[in-house]
C-alpha cells in the first residue's frame, strides 16, 4: 500500500513540468544597447540575415528549438528565422501542460481576431463582436497539450478551445505552435477556427 501511495504521488507530481513547453516566450539578453541580435535563414551563422530583434526586445515568441539547441525559430516579417538561444533568456514557469500565456488568436477568412489578456474582445472587420471579462482556461483531463475556456456574452456561450499544433495562418509563411477553435453557442451555432500567439 506504501508503495502504491508513492508511485500515485510521483504520478500526481508535474514531473512533465521539467519538460519545456514550445512555444515559449523569451526576453533578448546580453546584446549589446548599440547593437541587433541578428535572425537567419536558418540555424546556424552560415545563413543569411532576414531581420533583427532589438538588445532590449521582450516577448519574444519561439516556437521551437534546433536540434543541437543552440537555436530558437522566431517569426520575423511574413516567414520565420532562427535567432541564437545564447542571447535569449526564457521566462519561467512555461511548462509542458501549464496554462500557455496565450495572446490571441486569430483567422482569416472570415478574418476575426479574439485578444486573451485579462478581458476577452472579438473583433472582425465589421467591428467588435463581444467583450468580457477573461474566463480561466481548463486544461484537458487527458491532454496536455488541449485547454478550454467560456464566457458568456451577447446572448450566447463563446467556447476557446486550444490545441498544441503547428498552424499556419494561411496568409504567410509564419508559423504558430496553437491552434484555435472559437465556437459561437446560442441561437444557432458557429465555429471560427485558427492560430494562437504568445506574442503581444
């Protein structure tokens, strides 16, 4: 029965917490004020220069690491690069199964953007949708990788469901890690799907 107890609390421990989440959020560190950290091509010095983050940018988003861990891929302009780990300095508790630090998320076609700060605003080009008050997002009992939220507004139930995946927004060549699905429910029903950023 001991041992039984102990393997349950190993279990219920977030071991998967030492486990990096991706996408993640990092702060440029170490570069110099007068200077650029420089993002390429491609992983590696070799590759061509396609943009800059400033030596005092935050937020910035990664999608994922290079194999030898010395890179980070970053959206830059419409495509993505791959900027230095070394002068990136990730932000804590981002976690494989916590509650990723989500942005908004966005579709096109029809084109609607949902901003996920401490209140929740639907726009599309015909003006705001709904607003209110940020719900706390569930994770899923069997997923760590899928997380839920609700409110209610303008008459209906608006349900953000997230998923941990590659997606594309389907107007450039960047990449995100979350997919989104935002359904309408009330009279009638009405799904939005999308992409999720971290990135303010």
């Amino acid at each position: 029965m001991r041992r039984l107890a102990l393997l349950l609390a190993l279990w219920a421990a977030p071991a998967f917490a030492t486990v990096d989440a991706w996408p993640a959020l990092y702060d440029v560190a170490g570069v110099a004020a007068d200077d650029m950290l420089n993002i390429r091509s491609g992983p590696g010095t070799g590759h061509a220069v396609i943009g800059t983050l400033a030596p005092d940018a935050r937020g910035v988003e990664v999608l994922e690491m290079s194999r030898d861990g010395g890179w980070g891929r970053v959206n830059a302009g419409e495509g993505s690069g791959w900027a230095a780990l070394a002068f990136l300095e990730r932000r804590p508790g981002q976690w494989h199964g916590a509650v990723p630090p989500v942005s908004a998320c966005f579709g096109t076609e029809p084109f609607w953007r949902l901003e996920t700060g401490e209140d929740w605003r639907m726009d599309t080009p015909e003006g705001t949708v709904f607003a209110a008050p940020a719900p706390e997002l569930a994770g899923s009992l069997s997923h760590r990788g899928r997380f839920a939220g609700s409110v209610a507004a303008e008459g209906a139930t608006w349900v953000l469901t997230l998923a941990n995946e590659s997606c594309s927004d389907g107007m450039s060549s960047r990449r995100y890690g979350w997919q989104a699905l935002l359904v309408r429910a009330g009279a009638g029903t009405e799904l939005w799907s999308g992409c999720c950023t971290l990135a303010e």
